[in-house]
C-alpha cells in the first residue's frame, strides 16, 4: 500500500507529549498510539519526539516497564525515539515583562515550556530533515507552529480545546478567575487558534469541534473516530446477566468524569436507591480508573453507596461483561468521549447524556445506545434495560456492529491518506 500511494520513505516527525503509545492508558494515549499505528502502516518513516514533564515523566516510565513487550513493540517501529523533559517554568517573572510577552507572543506566554524545547526540536529537525511533522495536541503543535521558519508543514492533531479546559477547571476550583488566569485564557485561545491555521491540515475526533475548527482555516479538518484493537465479540448464546451492572470507565480526577460522576450522585444515585428498596430494580455500581488522586469527598460518597473500585485495569475484557450498562453522565459537549469505541467493542450498552455524545455522529439512540437529555431520565431508563433483557442484548450487540463498521483502524485508514496527501500542496 505504502508504495503504490507514494508515501513509502516519507519522513514524519512524531511531536507527543506526557503519554505512552499505549491503546491501555488513557484515552489521550489511545489517540496517539492510533495515529502512530495508522502512520506507519502507510509505510513512513516515523522519529518520535515525546515531550515529558517532569511530573508525569516517572509514572509513564513505570507504566511502560509494566507494559514492556508492548511498549518494545512500538518503539521497534519507529526510526528514532527521543524523550525531552522538562520542567515548567513561571510565564513571567514581572508583570510588566509578562504583558510584553502576552502581547508580542501568547504562544509561549500561555505555554512558557515551549521555550526550553524549542531549540531541540530545530536540532531534530536539522538531523532527521523530515517531510512533516505530526502534532498531537496543543503542546507539541505550538512547537511545531515555532519552528516553522523551518519550512516544514505540520498536521496538527486536535483533542480538545485547552483554553475551555483550562477555564472550566478554574471555575471548579471554586475560585473567582484572576486577570492573571484570564489573561492565560486569551492567550490559549490566540495559541490554538494559530496552530489550527498554520497547519497544513487537522485530524479530529469530535464532529462538533471540527464545525467549530473549520471556522478558523479553510485548510481541511477531517474527522477520524478513535480506534481500539478488536476483542473477541460474546458467544451467541451469551445472555445479559442480573442484578445490572452499572460501569463507570475513566479517572475522576479528570474534569468530565469528575462533574459526571459528582452530578450521579447528587441527582440519579438517590433515585436508584429508592427504587432498589422498593424492589424495582437490582444493580450493582462498578468503577473503573486510577482514582488515587481523585477528591476524597467523592470518593467518601462512591464508598458510601458501596460502589465497587476496580482501579487502574489494563485488560478491560477481564472485568466488563457483555450487556452491561456503561454510563456517561457528563453533561457538557467538551468533545469526544474516546470510551466510547471501548464501550462497543467489549459489547457494552452505552447510556449517557445527549451533550456528553454530541460529537459523535456514529451513535443512534435506541439503535446502538440510549441517550438521554438529563440525568434526571437515567433511573427510568436503567429500570427498563434491567427489566428487558433482550433489549439490552439487541442495543449491546448493535453497539457492537458499530465498533466493528467505524472504530478499527483498516476502517479509518483512508482518512489518514487523506490528510497525508495534502504535504506539499
């Protein structure tokens, strides 16, 4: 394939930051891992440049040591493997130098460790001489947006906007917003804003921020779902199992499924108490994530209800049995849910909110999902799937013919063509 498409011994450098290429991490890590994948199944040559603070550098590192043979695998397809580290730095040591620098150059204003990697990054480049560089996420596409001057074109690989998350995890905290903190807000949103036009094209995975980013370039913003490798699809004589299991997937001290899992339960988690006493539906909660810095007055409550901790899981297949009810709560369109296409694959029903699913265009309720337009309707809709088994079973296994139509990458492989066919146009 890579010959015929005339991108055999193109050379890509691989721009990552603060994750391993890992499907069994995170959901960040699954998009990187994704890209990297589909990149060298097109037969470039890939030198992989990971950015690592140093906060996060040791818990990756000990993560791979755990995952070696995994992790070997990967790095045997790359050219090249370069870790940098960092350490972030203050934006500004006075505030008169800081308005200077938010005015003159808000990238590095709003992401000052790029100025301690971006002498390397030129360094890489003048070694490797690549054809491009891919840019996952915000960091490595400012970089990647600095050395331009390099002539180089980048395709920048879009996950979320970081000025919304930055603001939206100021607002939880609680605390007024300063004019320091809104002074960063700006300058994300000038930063995200540039990359996204100076990028010779954008790969995302929310159909609703992609509408958002083609607002800002007339370069073409291609949406590719993310993948996961297949898993062995249930037994045609597998049944729905009782009482219910209701399955939380992800870490709560991430800010969506920290809010999700906070408004469960406030306004679902009562209401299914009350209808367990009187008999009306039996369930068991179940979650799944490395909650260890997770706020301790959420966790009081998860143990409260006796809610069933399961950690950190890397072989999901071990402990999600086909037909069980996997939530969604959040209630903000903030992009794309990448558990999704792990919640169809292990045959999973997905029940979650209309906003939380809004930029995914694959979802159908009532056909392969249940959505739901507030959280108020969960405890209705978790009485009937416990009450109809076979409608579980029917919406699960749909679920399951999504994932294999669009979330495995020979399915979406053409897209990564297509975005590879704008170099040099």
């Amino acid at each position: 394939m890579a010959e015929e498409t005339g991108y055999y011994r193109m050379k890509c450098l691989y721009l990552v930051c603060d994750a391993p290429l890992s499907y069994n991490y995170s959901g960040a890590a699954s998009r990187y891992i994704q890209a990297f994948s589909a990149l060298n199944g097109l037969g470039i040559e890939l030198y992989v440049c990971r950015i690592l603070s140093s906060d996060a550098g040791e818990k990756i590192r000990q993560f791979e040591e755990k995952e070696a043979g995994q992790t070997a695998s990967v790095r045997s397809k790359a050219m090249q493997w370069t870790d940098l580290q960092y350490t972030t730095p203050p934006r500004f040591t006075s505030k008169v130098g800081g308005l200077r620098q938010l005015l003159s150059n808000p990238l590095e204003y709003a992401y000052p460790m790029v100025t301690q990697l971006k002498g390397e990054i030129r360094k890489q480049i003048d070694r490797i001489k690549p054809d491009f560089i891919w840019a996952e996420w915000t960091i490595p596409a400012v970089l990647a947006n600095i050395v331009a001057e390099k002539k180089i074109p980048y395709v920048y690989a879009h996950s979320d906007f970081l000025h919304r998350l930055y603001r939206r995890r100021k607002e939880l905290s609680g605390n007024k917003i300063s004019g320091a903190g809104y002074s960063v807000i700006w300058a994300m949103y000038r930063s995200e804003r540039e990359i996204v036009r100076s990028a010779v094209a954008i790969s995302a995975v929310s159909e609703t921020e992609a509408v958002e980013l083609r607002r800002w370039t007339d370069k073409p913003v291609l949406v590719i779902p993310q993948v996961y490798e297949q898993v062995a699809p249930p037994l045609p004589e597998s049944e729905p199992l009782q009482p219910l299991r209701i399955v939380h997937l992800g870490s709560l001290v991430t800010t969506a499924n920290a809010v999700g899992m906070t408004a469960w339960l406030e306004r679902v988690q009562p209401v299914l108490d009350q209808m367990q006493a009187n008999g009306e539906i039996e369930f068991e909660t179940v979650i799944i994530g490395n909650n260890q810095n997770a706020k301790p007055a959420l966790m009081e409550k998860l143990n409260r209800i006796q809610a069933v901790h399961l950690g950190h899981v890397i072989d999901l297949g071990t402990v999600l049995r086909p037909y069980d009810v996997a939530v969604i709560p959040y209630e903000a369109n903030s992009g794309i849910r990448t558990k999704l296409a792990l919640f169809f694959n292990h045959s999973q029903l997905v029940l979650s909110t209309r906003a939380a699913v809004a930029g995914s265009a694959e979802l159908s309720d009532g056909e392969n999902c249940v959505i739901v337009d507030s959280l108020e309707q969960f405890p209705m809709q978790l009485q009937r799937l416990y009450k109809d088994s076979s409608l579980r079973k029917k919406i699960a296994d749909a679920g399951r013919a999504t994932f294999e139509r669009h979330y495995t990458l020979p399915s979406q492989i053409h897209l990564y063509e297509k975005i590879i066919g704008r170099i040099g146009q």
